[in-house]
C-alpha cells in the first residue's frame, strides 16, 4: 500500500464524509492488523502502527521488526473489507453525533416517498422518516416538496444511521416563531412555554425583557404577518399569544382566555388551581371538548378545574360529608383537606402521610387507615361509575335494536300502497274494465255528495267491481250451459 495514497485516502473521507482522520488511520490500522493475523496466525503477537505525517506503515512481529513492503502485501486485498466496514461504521457515528445535537431543532428538506402514511425526507447526507403519527393531522404531503419538521429522534441501524422527524411536536411552533421574529434570536422576548394539540390549537406563553416592548404585539406583527406565516406552515392550526408571569394568579386567567375569570383558587400541596368563572362563560374556558383548559393546564403546569361558584360549594359539601364518613377523620381534619383541594377520596388516596400527619397531628398508623379507606372508596367509586357507564351503553344499544323494527314496519305500509294498486289493476278482466265506467260516476257522485275521502271512494267502488263482474261470469256460464245442452241434444 502507497503511503501516499494512504494519506490521500484518509484525507478524501475527512473532507466528504466529514469523518475525523484519527478514526480513519486507526480504522486501517485495525484492518492491517486483522489481515497480518491471518498471515501468521491468530496466537501472533504482531502490532502495525501508521505514521501520521507520512502514512508509512510499521510493524512489529514478536519484537521483530517486519518489512513495510511485505505488511503491505498481506493487506492490500486481505484488509479491503474490513476497512470498508470500519469506514462506515465511523460515517454512522459521525452522522449520529452531528444529529443527535440538532434533536429538539427545526430541518428543512425533500419529500421524497409520501405513499403509506409514512413519508421519506432527503436532509441532504442522510434519509430521513417522517411518520404518520408525526403528521399534522388532515395535512397531505406531496413528493419533491419541501418540509420543516423537528429532529424528535437518532438511532443506529446497523451502517445506517435513523432520523426520525416530526411536525407534532411543541418545538416546532416554537422554532418557527425563533425563525420568524427576530426579537426572539436577540434575547428582547423569550418564549416560556407552549402547549400544542396539533391541527387544532396551540397556546404560547412570552415575556418581554424590555418594558418597552408589548411581545404579544411583537410575535402577532403587522397586521398579523409574522403569526400568519406561521400558521400556514402549521397547516393553519390557531395559535394564542398569551402573556406569561411568574405569578399562577396572573398566569392561568391569561392561559384561559379568551374566557373571562373570577377567582383562581391554588392548592399548592396537589398542584391544582380551582377556576371559577360565571355560568355564560364556562363552556368558553373549558372550549371545545375540553381543549382550552387542556391547553391552559399543560401552558402553565397546573390541574386545572373550572366551575361555578355553585358547583364549588356543592363539592365542598360534598367533600366534608364524604370525609366525615372516614374512621378517624374529625371536621376541623376535614375542613383542612377541602381548603388544601382535596375534593375526593381518589384526591386523598394520593395524599402524602407525612403531610398528612403534618396537617391532622395524627400518628402514622391512624393515617394509614384513613388513606386505606380512602383507596377501598375511591375504587369502589370507579367500580360503580363503570357499571354505570355500562348499563347506559346496553340502554342505548337496546333502544337501537328496537327501533329497527318499527322501521322496518313503517316501510313495509308505503311500498304494499304503491305496488298493490298496479298489480290489482292488471288483474281486473276486460269486462269489469268495461262495465266500471258504466257506474262510476253514480258512486263518485254519492260519495262526493257525503263528504267521502277519495280512499272511501276507491273503497267503495270496489265492491261494485266485483258484483258486476260476478253477475257478467254468472252470465256468461249460464249461456256455457245452455250451448252445452243444446249441442247435448242436437247429438242424441
């Protein structure tokens, strides 16, 4: 092996695969090393070092020196595959350290396959994932067209190297806005946190550094510009701009709106704040399928719950009678639990003994009995609240089954009226078709004269029908007979 083409080797794949050159040169080594074994044995102490500055090769066999020209003999086609697998394994490595320092940062790149949900992006130096489960709901992605997502993930798959992508993520919004609005890359605004159901909403919370600076009118823009440009690259998802503070007081009727609050009450001990709002707007703070208050809770890190000022006092109520019930609970215990929140037993299965020995002076055994009645209510609770939930669904499920039916005969009345008339009518015989005129208009003009619906009408010529029809066969068979008796003794 040449020395020279050695260092040039060494040097091309420094530069293309952005590999460090002491992997490269150790990765040979290794190669040269592995096909000197092979060469004199597996049980040979031999060891092949390459210069740095030269790309010579030295070897050592047994503490003797060994020939550079005959090293290289043995490797040259001995060691080919084994530097070819390490050069790969040092490109994967490369790629997995350069991306996993961009996980959480926005990419940009080249749909190239979107058919089975998932869809293929080219970055460049590597093929990306972007999973179905990653999409932004409802959005189409089309091949050769370009796309920005979050690296969510990095993994090695065998000599590859695995980006997975994803367009969900609340990292996203928040580097678009980076992107967008320059006053956040120089530190004048920051973004505290985002909450994000992606394709419906999203809820960003800023602060401003500069007194002077309205962020919510800095990340809106003129006329909405920056925001939107967001947005469309969102899929139009909604975004609130709300303005953050340190204080939970401030925070959550500002995470709430655009629903107006009365009173936010803070239970610090279970991180739940108690909203109360006016009855017209609690449908508004709690939004549409709860999406609001989701938002609000994940934005500020708090369980929020939004009632009435009614409902409160009805679950306080509620609340102390339920406790009260508890072997060992007395009411001034009771009271405390409800002003810390503590609304049910699921809430008090959960509590804290040392605070609650703190809170009531109880020992610990009398706290762990409370907390096991509490536990054996909350799940018998839940056992009834499921056995409800069943019982309403077989209701529900029982009402349907016997509404097909009286479906089905309502049906049945309407085609017997359109089909039974035609088929009647091709099966009156000629004669009746002849003879009915003759006497309808004396029974249209009866039943006109008493006021009969035209059914009444038809009814009634029906029956004539048929007289007038029986008397014309009658009739017709008595002159069948008198023939027949004639021809009878014309014969004899």
């Amino acid at each position: 092996m040449n020395p020279q083409d050695i260092l040039r080797y060494v040097d091309s794949l420094h530069r293309e695969k952005n590999i460090d050159k002491e992997i490269v040169f150790s990765a040979i080594e290794s190669a040269l090393q592995t096909a000197a074994k092979r060469q004199y044995g597996e049980d040979s102490d031999i060891v092949v070092r390459l210069d740095r500055q030269s790309g010579k090769i030295q070897a050592v066999l047994d503490g003797e020196a060994v020939g550079e020209d005959q090293i290289g003999r043995i490797g040259a086609q001995t060691a080919k595959q084994v530097i070819i697998q390490k050069v790969k394994e040092a490109e994967r490595d490369s790629l997995m350290l350069e991306y996993r320092e961009l996980i959480g940062q926005i990419v940009s790149g080249t749909i190239g396959r979107a058919d089975g949900g998932v869809a293929t992006v080219n970055l460049g130096n590597v093929e990306a994932i972007l999973p179905r489960s990653e999409q932004i709901p409802g959005e189409s992605l089309h091949a050769n067209e370009r796309v920005r997502a979050v690296v969510f993930e990095v993994r090695a798959a065998g000599n590859r190297v695995r980006v997975v992508l994803s367009r969900t993520r609340p990292q996203l919004v928040q580097r678009l806005f980076e992107q967008e609005i320059p006053e956040l890359s120089d530190g004048t605004i920051e973004i505290k946190s985002v909450s994000r159901e992606p394709g419906y909403r999203s809820k960003v919370a800023v602060a401003s550094m500069d007194n002077q600076v309205d962020p919510i009118a800095v990340c809106v823009g003129f006329r909405g510009s920056r925001i939107k440009a967001v947005r469309e690259e969102l899929a139009g998802e909604h975004i609130d701009v709300i303005r953050y503070s340190d204080d939970p007081l401030v925070l959550v009727p500002n995470a709430l709106q655009p629903a107006e609050v009365e009173q936010v009450l803070l239970c610090d001990m279970i991180g739940r704040a108690i909203v109360l709002v006016q009855e017209d707007q609690l449908s508004l703070a709690i939004g549409r399928r709860g999406q609001n208050v989701r938002l609000a809770s994940k934005l500020c890190g708090w369980d929020i719950e939004i009632m009435t000022g009614g409902e409160l006092e009805e679950q306080i109520s509620r609340a102390v009678s339920g406790f009260l019930e508890l072997e060992g609970v007395t009411e001034e215990l009771a009271g405390a639990l409800v002003e810390q929140g503590y609304l049910s037993y699921d809430d008090l299965s959960v509590i804290e003994p040392d605070a609650l020995v703190e809170m009531s002076g109880l020992t610990e055994a009398d706290v762990d009995r409370i907390v096991e009645q509490a536990e054996a209510r909350a799940e018998d609770a839940e056992v009834a609240a499921a056995e409800e939930r069943r019982t309403r669904r077989d209701n529900e499920k029982k009402q349907v089954e016997s509404s097909e039916p009286a479906a089905v005969a309502a049906e049945v009345p309407a085609e017997a009226a359109t089909e039974v008339p035609a088929e009647a009518a091709a099966e009156v015989p000629a004669e009746a078709a002849t003879e009915v005129p003759a006497e309808a208009p004396d029974s249209e003009q009866a039943v006109a004269e008493d006021g009969s619906t035209d059914q009444n009408l038809e009814a009634a010529g029906k029956p004539a029908v048929e007289e007038q029809t029986s008397e014309s066969e009658a009739a017709s068979g008595d002159e069948d007979s008198d023939e027949a008796a004639q021809t009878s003794q014309q014969s004899s």
